[in-house]
C-alpha cells in the first residue's frame, strides 16, 4: 500500500510538472545556422535549443526578473502576463494586461513589450489601452492597477506602443505601430496617421523622433547608447535601422543595418523585437528565430525555431537568451552575457 501510494503522489508530481516534451517535428527545426566564424565567440558548437512551454495563442515581450529568478512574457491574444520559473513552470501572472477596458474587443488587446524601470516597477505596452503604463503594485504582489506614463502625441492617441528601450537617463524610446487596434491599418480610430518612433522623457515630455520607418517594431540601444536599432517589420522592407543618437537625446543619421527582405519569403517571422549583448551584438528576432547580427550589420547566424519568432530576453546570470516564438516559450544557452547584466 506504502509503494502505492509513493508512486500515486509520483504520478500527481509529474503531472503537475511535465518534464519538457519536443514533438519529433518542432525538435527537428531546433538548431543553429552559423553563417560566420564569429559566431562560435557568441553560441558554442553544441548549444541546444529548448522548448519551456507550449500552447500560448502568441507570445510576446519577455523580461528577466532578476530579484526573485523568474521570466514575464506577455499573451497578446489572451491579455495576460505569464510568469515561468524554472522548476514551477508557467503560472498567470497579471490579468488583464494590455485592455482594461468593459466593452468586449477584439484585436490584439493584451500587453506587448514588458521592462523594469529605474525604480524597478513593471512597465508595460499596452495595445488595447494604447498607452505606456506602470503597474502599480509590487512585483511579488501583482495587480492589475495601472498608472498612465504616456498615451499621446501632440494631443492625439497613439496607435497601439508596441516595444520599448530605457535609456540610462530614464527616458524611454518607444515604437508605435497600430498592431494593438481592432482594424490596425484601417481601423477609424486611429487618430496618428504615421507609425512614430518616439521618446517619453523622464519629465513627461513625449517628442516624436521619427516618423521615416513603416512599421517600427522592436528597439534597442548600444552599450555606449550612442547608437538606436529599431526593427522594421514591413514584408516589403524588412529591415533593422541604426540611428545615430545625439547628445541632445534625439535621433541623427541613420542607415540600413541588415536588410533581410528576401529571407521572408521563405521563413516565418519578420524583424521584431531584440536585445544587445555587452559587446554589441545584435539578437534579433526575424524570418527563421533569432538573427545574431554584429555591430557592422553582418549576420553571423541564426537560432532556428520553425516558428515566428517575436522577441527575446537575456536571464538567469545573463548568458541564457529566453525567447518567445508564436505558441512556444524557449531558450539556449550562450557564451555571451546580455548588456546590463
């Protein structure tokens, strides 16, 4: 009866936390396309590539907590804040996320890009509120209380935020596409008629810094903050950007980083999100998982996914990149550690 019982608890042990599981088909996309020498400095030989979770509608956003050793990533559809810790796995963390609203909606209405400010709060893009928000509530206590960071331009809403990059002064840069909307393109709420790339200052002032890219989508800075990647992730111009950033904190000269517009049309996904390692590189999600592109703009290779892939997040003592591709949450291990860490 004892052994019964031991294995009974087993059973339910397991069933509460299922070991990883790779179906045969997502196992054989799994792997790594190394496409410059260079890239053995930054993915070893025998990297592998794992699946955490499965079964989201499409995932997004992710961040690094590192007080308490956990990952957040946003289920746009859904409109919730999931949490993974290793060994708990997936819990819900934040619901609702991105749309607080009463009146039922459609569309892509949950948060999108999640990161701690300098006074650790969760900051949050919201597409179906369309604004910049803060949680106000602990991070060990989570509730879904929002305060207000920024949510127009010139006296107009924005489209829906989209993905964001603090700078080490606070400020905040900013992409806003109107994925988050009912109707995106062609929805008639939309009141900004561009696709902005935009910076809320620590004081509250939002300055639009560009209005040249056609569907601004992930955004992030240089070690030295001297220069800003933003992705664009138009099928017609799939491109990253790099603008050089002035001291005034506005945007200067820009060119094509990588230009990756013929790969779309044989693999999932388009340029989305991304995050820099303390050297420079660039980990950015795009057609086929994660492009690694150098500081010059080479690409040195490719985490595969099979999937389309949206963004990612340096975690754990910074040399494990997390990464979020449509229903999957995955990881690998690398041998360089992400910036800020």
């Amino acid at each position: 009866m004892r052994m019964f019982l031991v294995v009974l608890a087993a059973l339910a042990a397991l069933a509460q936390n299922p070991p990883t599981q790779i179906p045969p088909a997502d196992a054989a996309a799994l792997k790594i396309e190394r496409l410059d020498p260079a890239l053995d400095a930054l993915v070893a030989a025998d990297a592998k590539i794992e699946i955490l979770a499965k079964d989201f509608d499409w995932i997004e956003g992710p961040v690094w907590i590192k007080d308490g050793g956990y990952l957040l990533f946003s289920d746009i559809p859904q409109n919730v804040v999931f949490k993974w810790k290793e060994g708990q796995g997936v819990t819900q963390y934040l619901k609702p996320a991105g749309y607080t609203g009463t009146t039922p909606r459609g569309g892509e209405m949950g948060s999108n890009a999640l990161a701690l400010d300098g006074r650790g709060r969760l900051i949050l893009c919201q597409h179906g509120d369309r604004r910049l928000a803060a949680m106000d509530a602990p991070l060990a206590a989570p509730k879904p209380v929002f305060t207000t960071i920024a949510d127009r331009y010139d006296g107009k809403r924005f489209n829906s935020p989209n993905d964001l990059a603090f700078k080490s002064n606070g400020d905040i840069y900013f992409t806003d596409p109107p994925y988050g909307m009912e109707k995106q393109f062609e929805d008639p709420a939309r009141e900004i008629p561009f696709q902005g790339v935009y910076r809320r200052a620590v004081d509250g002032t939002v300055t639009l810094l560009t209005r040249e890219m056609t569907r601004p989508n992930g955004i992030a800075f240089s070690p030295d903050e001297q220069r800003l990647y933003v992705a664009q992730s138009d099928p017609q111009a799939a491109i990253w950007r790099v603008f050089d950033v002035k001291a005034d904190g506005t945007l200067g000269a820009s060119r094509v980083l990588l230009d990756v517009t013929s790969m779309v049309k044989t693999r999932k996904g388009l340029p989305d999100g991304m995050k820099i390692d303390a050297a420079g590189n660039i980990f950015g999600t795009g057609p086929g998982g994660v492009l690694v592109i150098s500081p010059q703009g080479r690409h040195l290779g490719t985490i595969l996914t099979g999937q389309a892939t949206s963004n990612c997040a340096f975690g754990d003592d910074g040399r494990t990149l997390y990464f979020t591709a449509d229903m999957y949450l995955m990881r690998v291990r690398l041998k360089t550690r992400g910036r800020g860490f």
